[in-house]
C-alpha cells in the first residue's frame, strides 16, 4: 500500500491487432483520454492503438517481442508502447506459472517518500486508532475467507502483489467475474498509467504452505481456482490524476478504489461460481464512526512479513474517521498491522440485516510502525465506477 507517513501501412495495422489477440499491450502514461469527470473504465474491447505507430517491420517485431515475453524493462525508451489511454491486458498463456507467482515480490509505491498524518483535518479526524495485531487465517484459506485474493501484476521494475475481493453483479447474480481492490494495484497515478498482465488469484496459496513445500509448490497448489485476467479496469478520474503523490495532504487517498471485470479461458464457469462466494459492496455505509466493527483481509507482503505475501491474515477492530484535508471524503481509519501486500483487501462490516458486506479496501497505512490502516468511504463515485465496470 502506498505510505503517507511518509503512508504502418495496412499491413502492419492488421499485424498490430493480431498481435494484441495473444499478448500484452501499450499502457497510459499521461492517463488522460479525458473520460468523466468521476472515473475511468476501459478494457481489451475498446482496444486503440498506440498515437506513434511502427514504421518498419523492424519496429514490429521489436514491439511484437516485447509483448510476448510479457516483460516491459525499456518502458522509458520504447514510448510508443506507452501511448495508448486504455488499459490493455491480453491473456498471455502460461506467463503466471508458478515460480512467477511464487516470487512476484515488489509493492506499488514502496519507495515514497513519507510523512505522518498529523496535519489530517482535525475537526473530524479522530484519535488514532490503537494497533490490533494481524491474525494468520486458518487454512483453507477458501474457507476462512472465500471471496479473497492476491492480485499479481507488472510494473516497470518486476512483478508486484496487492490483494483483492470477489464482489457480487447484481446483474448477474450468483455469476459474478468482479473483483474490488485499490486503484493503486491497477494504476501508476499522475505518475505513469495502467500496470500489466494483471491476474487475479482467489485463495492463493490456499493451505498456507512454507518453507520447503512452498518452493517446490505447484502452479495448482498456489492458484487452486485459477488465474483470473483483468479485461476491464476502472479507477477514479481523482486517482488518474493526482494518485501516488508521497504527502499526507493528498486528495487521491479517499478515491483509491478500483474495479476488474476479469476471465478465465481455461474455466467455463464465472468466477463466482468457481470460488462459490462474492461479497456484495454495501456502497454509501454509514461513516465509520456509524460502524461498530470492520474486518480487514489480505495478503501483506512487506516486512515485517515474508516479504511475498504468501500469507492471508486479518484484522478486526472498531473503526474510526481520518479525513486528510479538509476538502477531502472521510477515511475509514482502522488499527491494524498489515503491511503492504495488504493494499486492496477488502474491509467488511455487517449490514442491518445480518449480511456481510464490503464497505472500503486498504489503501494507505504508516511506513515504519505499521500500527494502523485507512480505506476510502464508497460513495456515489465509486457506485457510478462499478456500474460502468460491471456493464462494460
């Protein structure tokens, strides 16, 4: 989680969309094809070619290589892989096995700078929340907590973790293929654009396996209901913009949310169907002084943790409120020891009715303590995202 405590020719035109058919494509640097003002959703369907094409069989197949092998370490020099808006994620076959999903080991924003929270608006900003140490789940994980997950994907410096949560489609009850997590696990911020070959993988690790039987564990032991691609994503426009600055005083914070439509060739069912549970998000949940206990789960990453996020934990604990600026939604602000890894677990609160719902995700946390977790409140904007993900 991030820390703001310091927490050519025809030809090649049809070449092109061959290509993107099996492989990963261009991401957003500038993160702006100007979509609503509230959020941003798009996906392989709308797919748009990069602005600077290839000029030479030369550049295709360069671009062609590149894309294959699922890797982008010239991301600065090969700009014409960075132009198009859209998020692009193409199934590469095979790319996630498992020694990829086994050390898959960076962190969005890990090396921010940071600062403390101490200039939070404190009108309505309440006492810090007391620390609750994090609890490994009992294992299966899948029964422990069914509808969670790892999420895995690409930066420019390696492969990263960040956690997930099956959510319900009302459209589609029963066969939902929606995932919730941080905007920071899909997004670079005003600093880059999409990430790549994002999958998700529910129950990942599913009996906790260590040491020895972790390393030699198979792609079916650590993915046991699959891996999921991302083929649509949204974040909020607030994200886009102005998400990953290292200061406290930020405004993207409370708007670090993201939705995934994803797919898995090898399944004939929904993801839900697969894991046999979805969460549904109880969008406009009473603030959290309105909420007497939340539950956080993922899967941390950073030390004091294996560095990996091998391990599903969790922490429950009366909330609290941490509105950063004055001008900014109120944060639900959680006591808890996670680290990052952790970033886009799902928090989960019990509605009126006894059900239990998805009410924030873990987005920022300390950097050096690690004694407490805040999430954005879902709104009206992060309703209007989901519609337009789930409809997509």
């Amino acid at each position: 989680m991030p820390s703001i405590r310091p927490a050519v020719a025809a030809a090649a035109v049809a070449a092109l969309l061959a290509v993107t058919a099996t492989a990963c494509g261009p991401s957003d640097t500038s993160a702006d094809n100007k979509p609503s003002p509230s959020a941003t959703t798009s996906g392989t369907s709308g797919l748009k070619l990069p602005s600077s094409l290839p000029t030479s069989v030369e550049d295709l197949d360069k671009w062609r290589d590149a894309l294959k092998k699922g890797g982008w370490k010239n991301w600065d020099k090969e700009q014409w892989l960075r132009d198009a808006a859209d998020f692009i994620n193409p199934i590469i076959k095979n790319l996630w096995d498992a020694d990829r999903l086994r050390h898959a080991d960076k962190t969005p924003a890990e090396d921010q700078d940071t600062s403390d929270v101490s200039s939070a608006d404190s009108g309505t900003t309440d006492s810090q929340p007391a620390a609750v140490a994090a609890k490994q789940l009992s294992t299966p994980y899948h029964s422990a907590s069914p509808a969670t997950g790892k999420l895995l994907f690409d930066m420019p410096d390696g492969q990263a973790v960040c956690s997930a949560t099956v959510v319900s489609d009302p459209a589609h009850p029963g066969k939902s293929n929606l995932v919730w997590t941080a905007g920071h696990c899909v997004h670079a911020g005003a600093s880059g654009g999409w990430y790549r070959n994002i999958v998700f993988v529910p129950s990942f690790n599913d009996k906790g396996l260590t040491g020895s039987a972790l390393k030699t564990a198979t792609k079916e032991q650590l993915a046991p209901y699959g891996t999921w691609w991302a083929q649509k994503a949204g974040t909020s426009q607030q994200w886009i913009d102005g998400g990953g600055e290292s200061s406290a005083t930020s405004t993207a914070y409370p708007y670090d949310f993201a939705v995934l439509k994803v797919t898995n060739p090898d399944s004939g069912k929904s993801l839900e169907e697969t894991v046999g549970a979805s969460v549904p998000v109880w969008f406009n949940a009473p603030a959290a002084d309105g909420i007497n206990s939340l539950r956080a789960d993922g899967y941390p990453a950073a030390a004091p943790f294996d560095g990996y996020g091998y391990q599903q934990y969790s922490c429950t604990a009366d909330p609290v409120r941490l509105k950063l600026t004055s001008d900014s939604p109120t944060m639900n602000w959680l006591g808890c020891t996670m680290t990052a890894g952790a970033s886009g677990g799902g928090w989960f609160a019990r509605k009126p009715d006894g059900t239990t719902a998805l009410v924030s995700n873990t987005s920022i946390g300390p950097a050096d303590a690690h004694t407490w977790l805040a999430g954005p409140h879902l709104g009206s904007q992060a309703k209007s995202l989901f519609d337009k993900v789930r409809s997509s």
